[in-house]
C-alpha cells in the first residue's frame, strides 16, 4: 500500500486563472507514474497551433490515496476560483478499502449536481495504471495483483526491446503509443466495462476508466496522433468539430 501522508502541494500559487477555452485539471493519486504519463499529452496538445491559447491542461500529483485525491481537488478548485473546468482524480484500487474506492465516483456525482459548469470524473483502475498499459498490447481480463501486472509489462518491455518496465519511467507516454496499441487499450478497456455494467468500481476487476480521460485528451492532439488513439469515426466527427471550434 501506497504512504497515505498527505504531501501534496499544487504547483501553482493561489492566484485566480486567466480562463481558457477548455480547462482540465488531472489529479493523480501517483506522484510520478500517471503525471508521467499525461504530460506527455499535455506536451503535445500545448504545441498543436490547432488549439493554441485555447486548452488548458494542469496535472496536479497528489501523493494521496483514493478519497483524498477528490478532497485535494475541490480544495484546488475552491483556492483558485475555478468557473469552468473538467476535474478528473486518477487513482488506482490497490489494496485500499473498498468503500474508499467506490465514494469517489459518488463524490464525484454530488459535487456535479452542485455545479454544472465545474465537473469531476473519475480515472480508476483496478488494481492499479499498470492494467491500463497492459491493455496495449493485449486483452488482458485476469484479476491479478499489481505484482503481476508490472512481471507482465516486464517481459512484454523486454520481448519488444525496451528495456526493463520500471515504475515512474519518464517517457512511459511515448513508448506505450510509439510500441503498443493504444486505440485497441481504448477498446479493450470500453470492453471490459461495458460487461460489467452496474457493478461498482471495487467489483470491476480487473477494470479501468482510464481512457475516459484518454479520449478527452486525444481530441486535442495534433492530427497525426489522434488516430493511434480513435477510430476513424470518431476521428471524422472530431475533426468536424475542430473546424467549428476555430471559427
């Protein structure tokens, strides 16, 4: 189990925000691996010209667990005045309680029912990210411990010439899309979910709704890149809307 002291400490003084367009704030219960991960789509997203000065994307590493990673959230959000964003906490099951696990998403639907225009979702996964980078490259449906994840990854990394897997690798975003699939981890994951619709999150194992916030993401990639992420429908109906948006 994860130190459950709470470290965290926002990048970024109290100040209000310059709004933008479209805002997300990723909340990450790791204070490596995920924020890792997502940078390098915020990296991209920040040098695509399409939506220059438009999106806003902040990652914040919570070094907390579970409940505390939304609590540290709405802290976030009250401190910096936020108006309009989406607020996303991604945090894995480990061997937490389940009751923890679960309150998050019903946390998440009280504070959306108090205000519309800032909403917080919920990237769990079940055991923990690892299952998640599993998924790209293959369909991966046994309820292991996390143990066996990382041994996967391991040999996986190294039948690919990669390397050893190890936690909290800095260029962990490009290799999962530059080596394994990530449009088939995005159905492989919808797949998985979709077969145990009304479970509850703890029930869902293995599991993840990590490419809720993968696809949210993708829509802002450059063009190149979005289709190792979504399928050419989506992709057609994303660049509809792209042009609409730079009206």
């Amino acid at each position: 189990m994860r130190n459950k002291r709470n470290n965290w400490k926002s990048s970024r003084p109290t100040e209000h925000l310059e709004p933008k367009d479209f805002e997300y704030y990723i909340f990450c219960e790791g204070q490596q691996t995920e924020p890792n991960y997502f940078n390098g789509f915020k990296e991209l997203i920040d040098n695509n010209p399409i939506y220059e000065d438009m999106v806003r994307i902040e990652i914040e590493p919570c070094g907390a667990e579970t409940l505390r990673v939304i609590y540290q959230a709405e802290e976030y959000v009250r401190k910096h005045s936020l108006k309009k964003a989406q607020i996303w906490c991604v945090y894995d099951k480990d061997s937490f309680p389940a009751e923890h696990f679960n309150a998050v998403e019903e946390r998440a639907k009280v504070l959306n029912q108090r205000n519309e225009d800032v909403q917080y979702y919920c990237a769990w996964s079940n055991e923990c990210i690892e299952f998640w980078f599993i998924l790209h490259f293959s369909f991966y449906h046994t309820n292991n411990p996390r143990e066996d994840y990382i041994r996967y990854l391991d040999n996986r990394f190294r039948r690919e010439g990669l390397g050893k897997y190890q936690k909290n690798m800095s260029n962990i975003f490009s290799i999962l899309m530059d080596n394994g699939n990530p449009r088939l981890a995005v159905k492989y994951a919808q797949r998985i979910i979709n077969e145990n619709k009304g479970k509850t999150p703890t029930n869902i194992a293995p599991g993840t709704k990590v490419y809720e916030l993968v696809l949210e993401l993708a829509k802002y990639l450059p063009r190149e890149y979005q289709g190792r992420f979504m399928s050419e429908g989506v992709l057609r109906k994303q660049h509809a809307n792209a042009k609409g948006d730079c009206r």
